[in-house]
C-alpha cells in the first residue's frame, strides 16, 4: 500500500460543516463594503519577489523568514503572496487604476507565510483587505475605521477592542529613530537576538517584538506620540475627536507600530482576548509613500486586512452550527419508476421554488436506508415518492425534526407547500 499523502502542515482543509460560516462572513462584508462604495479587485496569489522586498521591507521577519519563494522555470523568483496590499498597488499602478483617480477598492483570498503552526495562526490563510487611494485627509482614514466597526455589527461580533497609534511623518520617524536607537544601544544586553538585528536596520520593529523579556524594555522606550509635529498630531486628532463624536470606543496604543515597514501616520488594530495569543483580528492605516515605492507616482493610501480564521473563530463561538444550510427537503425514491419520475419533479420544484435546498436521493436502496440519509442530512422534511404516490398524484411528506403526523400533498400543490416552509 502507497504512502497516504496528507495536506502540508500548516495548511488545512476547510469541510462542508464549516463553509457556512465562511459564507455568512464573505456575504456580510461583501454587503458591507459594497455599501461604502468600495468595489471587488481580483488578485495573482503569485507574484515577483522583488515587489515584497520593496514594500515590505528586507529586513523583517517575513522575507527574511516566512515567505514562500521559488524560481520558475525561466529563472525568475517568485513569491506566494504572504499579504494583499503590495499585490493591490502593483495592479493599480499596472493598470492605470491610481492616475487621477481616488479608487477603493477590496479583495480576499488566501496569504502564505512559513510561520509556526497554532490555532489562529496558519501557513496558508485567508484576508479580506480593504484599500483606498488618492485622499490625503483623515476623513479616508475614520472611513476605513468606521466601515471594519459596521463589519462587526453587520457579524453580531462584539468585545472587539480598537487600538489607534500615528507614526508620523517620515522625518519625524528619523528624528525619533535616532534617539530610540540611542536608548535601544544603551540596553543592548537586555536585547533579544531578533532585537538585536533589528537595532540598526529596523528598530521600531523592536517595539512589536512579543518575546517576553522584551516588555520591560519596550516599556521604557521613547515614546514616538512625543516627538510628532503639529500636522501629525492634528491629522490623528481629528480622527481621534470624529470617534469620540459618533461613540466608538478606542485606546491609544502608543506602542502599536505594525510589522510592515510601508506604515505612516494613523495606525490601528481590532483586538480580542478570545482567541489567547492570536489577539489581533483586523488592522491597518496609512501608507502613502508606498505607491511611489512600488514605481508609481506619489499616492496616498490606507486601508486594512481582516484575518478571516480568527474571525471564523469568534463566529464559531457565537452561532455554533446556527447557520449551517441543511436542506429543506430530502426526497425518498422507491422503484425505478419514481427514480425517473422523481428527478423531474425535483427539477420543476427548483424552477417553482427559489432558493429552494433539495437534496434528492441517489444510488436506490429500501426505504429505510433512505430514511437514514435524509435524516442525517439535516433536512427538516422527507418527501416520499413511490410507484403508488406517483399513481394517486401525491407525495408524502414527513416532518423529521418535529413530532407532527406524516401528511400526503398533491404534487401540484407541493411547491406552494414547500415556499410556506422557506417563508
């Protein structure tokens, strides 16, 4: 017997019992966003490696660590995409989306990063992100807030804290670099090896490590919110003043800097204690020198990535197997004569009825057998047609989930009968 090929760790099959879940969350924030204005944009899950180590930035953890790389056939190294926003300005500048234009535009799909594997956290998962260019004020950035807050309320998701920082303007953050490098160096042995490597080349990364012995020391950092200018400070106040006036809720996190390196100005995250170590369930901000970056002229931009598995988490807990979509009916075949018959009928009932779930039974059997199948199936009617129901006109019809009285409804009147249950 052959070896039996499992899936790659890390990367996982999403089953019938849960897709229900991920269509519940794609459809409400499809809703959501289309709502905003914000339109659909399709992306490579492939793309040239160079575009990553631009945007994101060598010197962090996923391209030095994590991404997916290879070289193709004609020697080019390509990349599985590890997040969507460099992908979503590369196609933008490519296509002429960001002349002159102010686009918003969202995309999902799966990510790829070669991390440890542990609940919340997968090599292969999936993002719903979120982009708007063109619009330097802070209104764009409270929209892009605001719209993640609606998705909460439009899931029925709560005890979702909201995180906001700024980093500023780039000359602020050399200015600032420098004195946190000063006091990183004077505490360089209390520097994890990550730190350490970050010190020179990237030391506001220092402030996001999660290495437990790193807390006192970040604690006692400089703090960026103290060395911003007037213009950065009155960009994040006006966000900050705009939520206190409609009543959302946040806590300034000045501590919160993100692990990408294409960040400016307003930063933010969604977090939970729900989900242990994996706390963050969506974030963002502005990104405006990255367009120019990638090879575009200069634009401005913000938006957010959610992370669908720590959503789908949270949903798991609030509805369980509520949504799960069993079919209405399950129809019972008995002879060869219903076999036939009974597709037909099937056929015309999903013309008569929209939207209709009907599972029709396949591959014969006694009754009894079918009797397993349908109630195992989780519809909440068995619809039994046999040789005899075919001859008098009528199907019968029993309740699997109640303890009402099998019935007999004649085939003409069956689709209204099946439109009363769907209402």
């Amino acid at each position: 017997m052959s070896k039996k090929i499992q899936a790659v760790r890390g990367m996982r099959d999403i089953l019938p019992e849960q897709t229900p879940l991920w269509q519940f969350l794609e459809d409400r924030a499809r809703a959501v966003l289309e709502g905003y204005g914000y339109r659909e944009i399709r992306l490579p899950i492939v793309e040239m490696t160079d575009l990553f180590k631009r945007s994101i930035g060598e010197v962090t953890d996923i391209v030095e660590k994590e991404m997916y790389t290879f070289d193709d056939r004609n020697g080019d190294s390509l990349t599985l995409r590890p997040e969507g926003t460099a992908g979503c300005v590369r196609a933008g500048i490519e296509n002429g989306l960001l002349h002159n234009q102010a686009p918003r535009l969202w995309y999902q799909g799966p990510m790829f990063r070669h991390e440890r594997p542990q609940k919340g956290r997968y090599r292969q998962f999936h993002q719903i992100g979120v982009e708007a260019y063109g619009l330097p004020g802070p209104d764009i950035d409270l929209e892009v807030i605001l719209l993640s807050a609606r998705l909460w309320k439009a899931l029925g998701l709560d005890q979702l804290e909201l995180q906001l920082n700024t980093l500023g303007l780039a000359q602020e953050r050399a200015a600032y670099r420098e004195k946190l490098v000063a006091y990183l160096g004077s505490r360089v042995r209390a520097l994890d090896e990550d730190s350490r490597n970050r010190l020179h080349a990237n030391p506001l990364r220092v402030l996001d490590s999660k290495h437990p012995d790193m807390a006192e020391v970040i604690a006692e950092a400089p703090i960026l919110l103290d060395h911003l200018g007037s213009e950065s400070m009155a960009h994040f106040d006006w966000i900050r003043g705009n939520l206190d006036d409609l009543g959302v809720q946040y806590r300034v996190n000045p501590r919160l800097v993100r692990g990408l390196d294409y960040y400016s100005r307003s930063v933010f995250e969604w977090v939970t204690t729900r989900l242990g170590a994996q706390g963050t369930v969506c974030a963002g901000g502005r990104y405006d020198g990255l367009v120019e970056q990638l090879g575009g002229r200069a634009v401005p931009a913000v938006g957010f990535a959610l992370g669908i598995e720590r959503l789908i988490a949270l949903l798991e807990e609030a509805y369980g197997d509520s949504l799960a979509k069993d079919p209405l009916a399950y129809l019972l075949l008995a002879g060869e004569q219903a076999q036939a018959r009974g597709l037909q009928i099937a056929e015309q009932l999903r013309d008569q009825v929209p939207g209709l779930r009907l599972q029709v039974h396949c591959g014969g059997g006694g009754f009894k057998g079918q009797f397993k199948k349908a109630d195992k199936s989780g519809a909440r009617f068995a619809l039994i047609l046999g040789a005899e129901e075919l001859k008098r006109g009528v199907c019968g019809v029993k309740p699997l989930r109640t303890d009402e009285q099998q019935q007999e409804v004649a085939l003409d009147a069956l689709a209204d009968f099946l439109k009363n249950q769907t209402r």
